[in-house]
C-alpha cells in the first residue's frame, strides 16, 4: 500500500471510528493503556524523564503515579481527538464549559480583540473547538500545520466545525491585519516549542531552560490587545472546565519578556496543581539554549 493510500484508509478508518459512541471509545482507550503503557512503553523514557527533571523533589513512587495517570489519560485524549469529527455542539457544549466569560464578553461587544492563550494541558483540542460557540466574536487559532496533507486536511476540517477560523502559523500577521476591524479572538499555544531560528527567548520552565514562543507577546505589544489564559481543569473523564484568566489588560504598559514571563509561570503554576494532565510524551526541552537567547524581540510591522 502507497503512503497516500495508507493515509487515505487511516482517514477514513477514523471517521467510521468516530461515529461510536463515547462509552465505546473509552473502552478501547482502557486497552490502548495497557497496550502502550505496559506493553510497548510509548515515550516511557521520555516521560519519566521530564517528570523527574520537572519535580526533583518528587519520590521515584510518586513521579510514576503521575506517569500512569497521564498514559491513561493520554489514550482517552486520543479517542476524544477522534470524536471530533462527528461530535454535535450540544454534546460538547455539555463537556466543554467555559467560566468568567464577562470580561471577554465586553470587549468584543465593545468592538475590541482578544488574544488567548492556552496550552497543551487536558482537552486542549476540545477547548478550542469549544470557543467557537462560547463567545461572541470571531475565533482564529494559530496552529502548526502537519506534513501529511491528507491529515491536516482531516484535522482542519474537524477543528473548523464550530465556526473556528484556522490560522497557519506564518499567516498570523497577515490574519490579524484583514481582521482588524472586526471583534476577534486569537489563540495561542503559549507552551509550543518555537522553531529553532526562532529560539529568542529562554527561561526556566519547571527547573529546565525552555525557550518560549515570543508571538502572543509580539502582538499584544503593537495592538494593546487583552490577554487571557483559558486554565483548563480536568473534572472528570470527557468533562473539563474552562477558566478565562485575565494575565495582561494593558500590554503596552509592559516591559521586554514580561508578558511572556507571566505566561510562562502562570502555565507553570497550574501544572504543579495537577501535573497529569500536561502533555509530558512531548520533547520540550530537547533544545538547550544558545549564546542568541534573550535576544530583543524582533520589531514587527504596524496595522
């Protein structure tokens, strides 16, 4: 079988997969747990390590209690990633709730943007669809497309279903721009890994040097825009609860790296409450910093 058609076949075997039933899927994310876990150690290694590293005070008993916690959370983020293609929006709207929206609520009736940002912890897929439907104004996720084009096709259709407007990467400015004049809210993965020619900014993100993405800050300098931190909680399997955390109001009133400091330890903050659900298989310090970090943010163009 060709890549394309191999990829052609996983699409469409996800779509049928899709039309089961939540309770269904759930099961077989129970059995992919043993599987990957117990069977083939899935990033195993990688795991161990970034937990060990981010809570050195931790006993080895208590870094593995995480470990399970999040391999089994993980298969169930998985199937739930999968439902998207066929879940309703009451469905998710009953999953998915959104908390201290007023604020947000009043700037775009006012007219005025926001920028979210959030980040790889719970149903991050689910909340962003969510957005679509909780507020008033316009949604633009940024996101990274993928190299396969038959499931970045799968994937941008999925997240677009509730009226999200998908924004690769490198068309933000250009996106932000032909949006200006309308209510809009912009989401960024505040803790994605930057690109390597992109590594400008280092800090200490959980005891290691992890360069951060400068683009929330970037925008909010030149716009003034309101930043809020959509803290996800994870209630109970399928169910979360999303917290519209006011970090900046006033971005030009802000230093150099101070509104992605706050990010950056408000992120932390709340992955030490419950460290689980943060996704721990991903290499994020894999890159160590260079005699560039901590370079000034490069200037951006006006609109």
């Amino acid at each position: 079988m060709s890549p394309t058609a191999f990829s052609r076949f996983g699409v469409f075997s996800l779509r049928l997969l899709s039309k089961m039933p939540l309770s269904f899927l759930y099961l077989i994310a129970d059995f992919f747990y043993l599987l990957v876990y117990h069977v083939f150690g899935y990033r195993k290694k990688v795991v161990r390590e970034n937990l060990t590293n981010s809570f050195p005070e931790k006993s080895l008993a208590e870094i593995i209690k995480i470990e399970k916690t999040f391999f089994r959370y993980l298969t169930c983020l998985i199937v739930e990633v999968v439902k998207m293609n066929s879940i309703s929006a009451k469905e998710l709207q009953k999953r998915v709730k959104f908390k201290n929206t007023d604020l947000v609520e009043a700037y775009l009736k006012n007219n005025e943007s926001v920028l979210f940002c959030s980040s790889h912890y719970g149903n991050y897929e689910w909340v962003c669809m969510g957005i679509g439907m909780a507020f008033s104004g316009e949604h633009y996720p940024i996101y990274k497309p993928l190299s396969n084009e038959f499931f970045d096709n799968w994937f941008l259709k999925m997240r677009s279903r509730f009226g999200n407007h998908m924004v690769a990467m490198r068309q933000t400015i250009r996106t932000i721009q032909s949006t200006k004049d309308r209510p809009t809210m912009f989401t960024f993965g505040s803790d994605q890994s930057p690109s390597k020619d992109d590594m400008k900014y280092w800090t200490l993100l959980l005891n290691q040097p992890a360069a951060i993405q400068m683009g929330v800050e970037k925008i909010a300098m030149k716009t003034n825009r309101p930043i809020f931190y959509l803290k996800t909680s994870y209630v109970k399997r399928g169910y979360y609860e999303v917290d519209c955390v006011p970090i900046c109001l006033n971005p030009k009133e802000t230093a150099a790296f101070e509104i992605t400091e706050t990010h950056t330890r408000f992120l932390e903050d709340f992955i030490k409450e419950e460290p689980a659900y943060w996704l721990w298989s991903h290499r994020r310090w894999k890159h160590k910093p260079s005699e560039k970090a901590q370079a000034a943010p490069e200037p951006m163009v006006n609109y």
